[in-house]
C-alpha cells in the first residue's frame, strides 16, 4: 500500500499548530508533535527539517489563511469596517493564531517568514495612506499606526478572552455578547477612521 504522503504531512502540520499554540515554540517538543499526530518523529524530520522550519510554516500557513479570509477589497469607510468585522470573525473561529503570535513575541528574534509579512503589511499601509489622500479617511492618523490599531481592535478579544470577561462579565461562548463586540468592532473602526469633517 502507498504510504499517504500528503495525508501525513497535513496530521503533522495540524498537530503542530495544536502543539505551539499551546506551548510555544520552546515548550513544544518534536516528539509530543508526533505522538499527537500519530506518526513517527523520524517523518517529521524527513518531511520539514526540523521543529524550527515547521514552526514557520504552520505560523506562516496560518497568516497565509487569515489573508486569505480578510481581504479589503475596496478603501471606504463600509470597507475598513468590513475588514475589522471579517477580522474579528477570523480570530474567533481561530484563537489558535493569536496565541501563535504572542508566543512568536514573547520568545524574540526574528520574526518567522519576516520579508513576506513586511511587505504583506507595507502594502496595506500604503492603500490606507491613498485612501487619506483621498479624503476617505482622516489623514490626521498615522496610517500604519491606523492599520495597527484596526487589527488589535478586532483581535484582541480573542487574544485575551479573560480581560474581555472580566471587563464585560460574558465569555466568548455567549453569542449575543460575541455579536454585540463585532458590531461595536465594526463601528468603532468607521468611527476611528472617518475623517473629522464627516464626523457624524
């Protein structure tokens, strides 16, 4: 019987991304990324080089996925708002990126898959700094530090779902609460992003 590559690979892939983001790079081992994919460790090396090369690939196959599920398709008002909702959106269903993230933060160095998250993120900064000169958003911000902020406004309840409880006094289970933060997500990015002039 041929031996399921493909199949092997993505058990490995998958139980990595279980393993790191509950652990982190360092309290992860190679070995407890096998016995949960039930493979043997040997395939992993074989397969991906070693634990520092799949961590890349899992956080980078990962960000690969978030850009592809959160596109800002247009530059208005409607669609900074849209972007923040398809944003929190994605963080909900996937807390396992954000605990990716700041486990990428907390154990320093260089940032994994570094030139194409930069130019990822470069990219979106200057269609936010168009979109100022257009006048469709308040050229009074700083369009990097606007991207930023519309990105923690939208990831940040599921980064730390404990300070959202304590503050709130609803988990992220409840569903009307979880509508209610989306909708203000979307409204406070329209909000922080028009320009004072058309402030309503």
């Amino acid at each position: 019987m041929a031996w399921d590559t493909e199949g092997t690979r993505r058990r490995l892939r998958d139980a990595a991304l279980i393993e790191f983001a509950a652990r982190g790079f360092d309290g992860t081992t190679v070995g407890s990324i096998a016995a949960r994919a039930g493979v043997n460790k040997e395939r992993l090396y074989s397969y991906f080089g070693d634990k520092r090369a799949l961590w890349e690939l899992v956080l980078s196959t990962e960000l690969e996925r978030l850009a592809a599920a959160v596109g800002l398709t247009g530059v208005g008002l409607d669609d900074i708002g849209a972007f923040a909702g398809a944003t929190f959106d994605y963080h909900a269903v996937h807390p396992e990126l954000g605990r990716l993230l700041q486990w990428e933060g907390l154990q320093g160095g260089p940032a994994a898959d570094l030139d194409a998250r930069s130019t990822h993120y470069r990219e979106k900064v200057e269609r936010f700094a168009r979109a100022q000169r257009d006048g469709l958003l308040d050229p009074a911000l700083d369009p990097g530090h606007l991207v930023f902020a519309l990105i923690a406004l939208a990831a940040w309840w599921q980064t730390v779902p404990q300070l959202a409880e304590m503050i709130t006094g609803a988990g992220p289970d409840d569903e009307r609460e979880r509508a209610g933060r989306r909708r203000f997500v979307v409204e406070a990015a329209r909000r922080l992003a028009t320009p004072s002039t058309r402030q309503r």
